[in-house]
C-alpha cells in the first residue's frame, strides 16, 4: 500500500513540474503579441489566488494569528519570489529561448548555497562545492559565448534576477514557521497580486493587455485560453500538485523531481513554438541540472550528519526524566 502510495506520489510530482514548466511557451505567446510580463504576472497570480483562497482559508480557520506572526515573510514571498521572480523571468523569455531562461532562472539554487555560505560563516562540502562549479560550467555552455550570436545580455540579466527571486523562494521555505505552506503560497500570492497591481496603477510597471489572438504550434488560440493557462494549469494547479506530492514522498525527493521542470519546459517550447537549444547550450543545460543535482546531495548528506551529530550529543546527555 505504501508502495502504492509512492507511486503516486512520482506521478503528481511529474505532473506539477509538467505543468510548471508549461508557463514559458504560453507566457511567450502573450508577449510576442504586445503584452507587457507585468500584464501576464498580475492575471496568473490573481488567477491562482483565487484559485487557492478556499484552501487558504480552511487551513488558517481558528488560526489567523500565524497571519500576523509571519506577516513579513508572506510581504516578502509576495514581492520577490512571486510577483518579483515571474515578471523577471518573463522578461527574460521575451529575450531568450524558454529554456535557457529557465536555466538561469534555476541558478537560484547556488545562490542560496552562497547566500547561507555567507550567513553561517561555514563552507559547503566538497560534492555541494563541485555541483556549484559544474552549474557555473554550465551557465557558459548555456550563453554560448563563443556561437555566431552573441547572447542578448539584457535577457540574461533578467534571468539572473530570476534566479534571485526563486532563491529568495527557497531561503522562505525552509525557514521554521507554523503557517501551512498552502497559505504561504495563497497569502503571498494574494499579496504579489495587490504588489502588482498598485505599481501598474501609478506607472511603475507597464501593464499591456491585448485582447488578440495567439499562436500556438502555429494555430491562432484565443489570448483568454493562454492567460487561464497560466493561472489556472502552471501556477495553482501545479502549486496544488505539488504540496500533494511533497507530502507524499517528502520535500528531498520531490525537490529532486521537481528538477524535470527544465525537461518539460525545453520540450514545450519545441512544441508549442518551434524552439530547441543548440547543442552546446543543451549541454551546458545538463551540466547546470547535474550541479544542482550535486548541490542537494551534498546539502541532505550535512543535513544527515548534522542529525547524527546531534543524535550522538543528545545520547551521551541524556534528558532528564519527564521531559521531552
């Protein structure tokens, strides 16, 4: 039964990075006919508010006081990891082909490597050092510095803010913190949503809407399809699926799935739109997976270690009778 149970598990885990990586091809369609990335951003995380406000108020029923405890960091994955993150990474898509963008977006693993270097004062094992070498070795290969088109350096600078963004999601997420991930992600989307919202008002953020047509795999679509796409398939559903899967097989190894995200996102744009990656930049796309593939290994095995330290620690004292 528990077999069973894994099993699906992998499948809902495949099934939200499948639909994760669907948002690049859609979103390119939209922007390709005039719409501005914040135009894309504020209807797909108003869409999956919606979407998540049911489950986000059932989860807080009797406990909206974890709102108020951990208002700065819904503020936080809100502003930068949400809104911050997708308008950097359609920016970037506008500019780039869907998977390299996404590629760079994912260098956000090594920069929350670097980022709790710098915190803890304590460097990284040897295998987490290797995997953030081979994802730099990686990134090369992906601008293909020495191709006949020199890389669109502005593309790649969003993408890079990207990687931020989705590093800020990552240093979010593990902190300890009563409130559900399911209201995390509704609060903070909700909050992403008025983020945005306001800053297209005043003029900040260019917000272009543009009720045409679409194409598609060169089909013409229409545009409502492609922005429900986005809202209702890669942002709740597969946030959705994937809550559902990480409690299945746990966080380690549906982070670890969730990596097919970049597979699915390649094959997508070569379906949807034409696009694949010259053989150098798929190269260097294995080489920045297979870094961060080494960094998370080497990340669980001090996490194991640390637990067994602390296992060790807490036999030769033990605690005294009665407490727990």
């Amino acid at each position: 039964m528990a077999h069973r149970s894994k099993g699906v598990g992998l499948w809902l885990a495949l099934a939200s990075a499948a639909t994760f990586g669907s948002s690049g091809p859609f979103a390119k369609s939209l922007l390709v006919e005039g719409w501005s990335s914040g135009a894309i951003v504020l209807l797909r995380v108003t869409g999956a508010t919606l979407v998540l406000a049911v489950p986000t108020i059932l989860a807080l029923r009797g406990r909206w006081h974890l709102l108020r405890e951990n208002l700065a960091a819904v503020l936080a994955y809100g502003a930068v990891a949400v809104a911050g993150c997708q308008v950097a990474y359609f920016y970037a898509v506008q500019r780039l082909d869907v998977g390299v963008a996404l590629l760079l977006e994912y260098l956000g693993v090594v920069l929350v490597v670097l980022f709790v270097w710098a915190r803890t004062r304590r460097a990284p094992s040897v295998l987490t050092g290797l995997g953030v070498v081979l994802a730099i070795v990686g990134l090369v290969l992906v601008l293909d510095l020495g191709g006949q088109a020199a890389p669109d350096l502005v593309g790649v600078g969003w993408g890079l803010v990207a990687a931020a963004g989705l590093a800020t999601f990552f240093v979010l997420a593990a902190e300890e913190s009563h409130l559900p991930p399911v209201a995390l992600a509704g609060l903070g989307m909700g909050a992403g949503a008025v983020g945005l919202g306001v800053l297209g008002a005043v003029g900040v953020l260019p917000m272009h809407f543009v009720a045409t047509d679409v194409v598609l795999r060169g089909a013409a679509v229409p545009w409502w399809l492609a922005v429900g796409e986005l809202a209702l398939v890669a942002a709740a559903a597969a946030y959705l699926l994937g809550v559902t899967a990480a409690r299945i097989l746990g966080s380690t190894v549906a982070s670890f799935v969730g990596l097919t995200e970049v597979l699915f996102a390649v094959l997508f744009a070569w379906v949807l739109l034409g696009e694949l990656p010259g053989v150098v930049q798929l190269l260097g796309g294995v080489c920045i997976v297979g870094g961060v593939v080494a960094v998370r290994l080497g990340e669980l095995r001090r996490e194991r270690w640390t637990r067994a330290t602390a296992a060790a620690d807490d036999a030769d004292f033990p605690l005294p009778s009665g407490v727990a």
